[in-house]
C-alpha cells in the first residue's frame, strides 16, 4: 500500500520522538526511585548508629539502663522503623515500651521478642555497647530486610510519577507538533519538485521552482530541475522553430517544381534543358538538406564506427580550401591556408566534413572584402586547425550555444540549406567521436576564431 512521503517522515518522527521521550522518563524514573532507595538506606545506617549512640549515653548518664529513657529512645527509633532489645551483661532483657510508628503502623512484641508489623522479612542485629570502653550489654535491634516507604515517601514517589507522565504526555503533544512541522517542511519542496516534473513530463515548460531551498541537497534537485525546464523549453522553441523553418525550405522548392512542371505540362514553358537543370537542383536541394538532418544522427550515435586512416592533415585542408575559393572570391573574400605537413590518424572523410562546414561557415558569415585564414600546427602532441575569419563575431551568450542541434545566431539568415544550424552541430559531434574538442573566441564586430584541437594518433 502506498503512503505520501509527509505521512512516511511524520510516522517516523513521532514514532522516534515518542520513544525517546519514553526512554528518558523511564530512565529519569529508575534513576530518581535508585537515588531515592540509597537515600532511605543512608539515612538508616545513620539512624540505627544515632540510636546506638544515644543507648550508650543513656547509660552513662544514668548509671543503669533507665526504662523512662529507653522508652524516648525507643520512640525515637520507631521512626525510623528500628526495634531494639536491651540485654544486660547478667542476662537479664530489657524491653523498651512500644506503640504506634510514624506510618501509623504498629510494633509489638510476640513471645518475648519484638515484631515489626511489615509485609517483608525482620533481620536481628546484635550490637555490643560500651560505657567508658566497659561493656554495658548488647543491643538486640530488629528493622525490615526492606525499608518500607512512609506516607510522605510514598506521596513523594507518587507526585514524581505522575510529573513524570505529566511531561511526558506535553512532550508528546510538543514532538508532535515539532514532527508535524518538519514533515512538512521536508515534504513541500519534494511534493513541489515532483509537480514540477509532472508538468514537465506533460509539456508543459513554463513553470519554475521560485523560491530557494536552504537546504543544500534540495536546493540542488531544485536548481537541476528548473535547468532542466529551462533547458527543455530551449529545446521546445528551437524544435518549434526548426519545423517552421523546414516548412519553408522544403515549401520553395516544392513550389518551384510545381510551378515548373504544371507551366511545361500547360505548354505555357517549353521543356528545354535549362528548365530541366533548374527542376534538377531543386531537387537536390531537397535531397541535400534530408541528407543533412539524416546525417546528425550518424555521427552522434555511431562513434565507435570510425574509418580510422593516416593522413596529412594540411593538404586536405589545402584540397577543401581550393574547392570553396570560388565561392569566397565572389565576396570578394581572401582565403589563406598555413601550416607545414602534419599527418595525424583520423576518420578522413569525416574530418574532411568538419573543414568544409568551418570554412563554409566563415565564407557565409563574412562580409564581402573580408579574410578568412585556416592555420594547421602541431602543439604538445595535437593538432590545432583553426579557421579565423573577420565577420560580425559571435556574442558571448550565442557562444554557449552554437553547438547545440539546430541552433541558429540569426534565424533571419536561414535561406539556404547550412543555415538551419545543424553544420556546427555535426563538427562537434565528428570531433567528440575522434576525442577531440573545438572552442570558439569571438568578439562581436572583430570576427571568430575556431579551433580544433585533435590527437595525432588515435
């Protein structure tokens, strides 16, 4: 049977709290009545002397046992439940006057010999007493084996019990309370936390956990889920845009061939090669930019699938550059290539993918007259390709995403096929599978720097 995690932490609390309450009153109470009982044993030892001691002066001061003062002093020991018998050096007994004990309990005297009206045993002790060191007699005392509790004794433990069951019973009320308090306290950011994720996990990303948790493990879940909000309403709104924005790349050329075709089934266009050519790269561009989302996932998902080749990393730069010149010469745009041979152990066709969507990338985002430069060095056993360029730069917030799948710095550029910001995507994915890295520095308005730092062997 499943429970809430309020009523899990307020059965745990009580149940804990209760206990420990119950332990420290029995504990107080077994520690209290233990005092208690030396306490009651103490003051009969020193009872039973004091009561020795005044037989001892009695004698003294009367010269012979006087039967008026041993009734005061027998009085005297019956409050502290103390019966004696005097016996004198000649054999003679001498049996002090009795009557009611504190307690209202009686003591008598039965077959010569006194009782103790008590429900446990009687011990006899004989005590020798001396008068000036010369023995006088012995003293023949009788008390309980057990010291029975007076009224007052008895009312002393009695309050006691019921202080202690008194506060037991507030602590109780109190640890419940205090548990019922904690529990909650536990459980709203969780419950809240939790609510938080079904919204989520239902598509909703606009809620946020607002106020912050002091609590340092729950502080952390909070802020991991709201970054996770946070970061799945990103992608929500780049998936969002990334549909409008195939809708209308697939739309233009659907709507080119379709005005084509219709025009030459109409007789209206004849059908020539030129307007063949032009049906034919429309095409293309539908097949490319299909092949471009396709091929994403292969690289992202098939690491372990490299064609691993030796090569020299600065001549295929050199080849790549050669091919794009023309394109970078129509912007009037100066592309330079440096760096000395350097062959290193790599997925050539793949590597040759991430030089060509750098390239075409600075070719794409510098304005005309401008210089782009790949530099190909040797630097502490990797290899760094860097592709610079002095187009608009990159600020500092786009730079935390441009790798991301379909992130675009300025959607309004997305015309052509390399702008529905999968290019970056696929470099670092190609560089992640050859366990690499690629970082960018850019300052807005100065241009990019790109780099690609690689092993030399795998």
């Amino acid at each position: 049977m499943k429970t809430t995690l309020f009523r899990k932490l307020f059965i745990l609390f009580l149940t804990g709290g209760a206990l420990f309450i119950f332990l420290f009153s029995f504990l107080t109470f077994q520690l209290t009545e233990n005092q208690f009982d030396h306490y009651l044993s103490d003051r009969f030892v020193q009872s039973r002397e004091t009561l020795v001691d005044q037989l001892e002066e009695s004698y003294v001061e009367y010269g012979e046992w006087n039967t008026d003062a041993l009734a005061g002093i027998n009085w005297t020991g019956m409050q502290s439940q103390i019966m004696f018998t005097i016996v004198t050096p000649s054999g003679e007994e001498i049996v002090p006057e009795v009557g009611m004990m504190s307690d209202g309990r009686r003591m008598m005297h039965g077959n010569g010999n006194a009782m103790l009206e008590t429900d446990g045993d009687i011990l006899t002790e004989t005590i020798d007493l001396y008068a000036d060191e010369i023995p006088i007699g012995t003293a023949e005392l009788q008390y309980p084996g057990v010291p029975n509790y007076s009224n007052h004794e008895q009312q002393f433990i009695s309050d006691m019990l019921n202080m202690l069951a008194i506060i037991a019973v507030v602590s109780i009320i109190a640890a419940a309370v205090a548990a019922y308090l904690l529990s909650k306290r536990l459980s709203k950011p969780i419950i809240e936390t939790s609510d938080l994720t079904e919204a989520i996990a239902e598509g909703d990303y606009s809620r946020r956990l607002e106020y912050p948790e002091p609590i340092e493990e729950l502080n952390k879940l909070q802020t991991n889920v709201n970054t996770l909000a946070d970061q799945l309403a990103m992608q929500q709104t780049m998936r969002n845009q990334l549909v409008s924005d195939l809708a209308h790349e697939v739309r233009t050329p659907l709507t080119t061939l379709q005005g084509n075709i219709e025009a030459m089934m109409d007789g209206v266009w004849p059908m020539t090669t030129e307007r063949l050519s032009l049906i034919g790269l429309e095409v293309k561009r539908l097949s490319q930019l299909i092949e471009k989302i396709d091929h994403i996932d292969d690289v992202q998902y098939q690491h372990n699938e490299l064609k691993l080749e030796t090569f020299d990393l600065t001549k295929r730069v050199g080849k790549i550059a050669t091919i794009y010149e023309q394109r970078a010469m129509e912007k009037d745009i100066e592309l330079t290539v440096n760096g000395h041979p350097l062959r290193i152990e790599a997925d050539i066709s793949q590597i040759s993918q991430v030089i060509t969507n750098l390239i075409t990338n600075a070719i794409k985002f510098t304005p005309e007259k401008g210089e782009i430069t790949v530099d190909v060095k040797a630097v502490d056993g990797f290899c760094h390709l860097s592709v610079s360029d002095t187009g608009k730069g990159i600020s500092k917030e786009n730079q935390q995403q441009i790798f991301n799948r379909f992130y675009q710095v300025e959607p309004s550029r997305n015309t052509k096929i390399e702008g529905q910001g999968l290019g970056l995507a696929v470099v670092k994915s190609i560089i992640d599978a050859h366990h690499g890295k690629i970082k960018v520095e850019s300052d807005e308005g100065k241009g990019s720097v790109f780099t690609v730092i690689l092993p030399i062997k795998q």
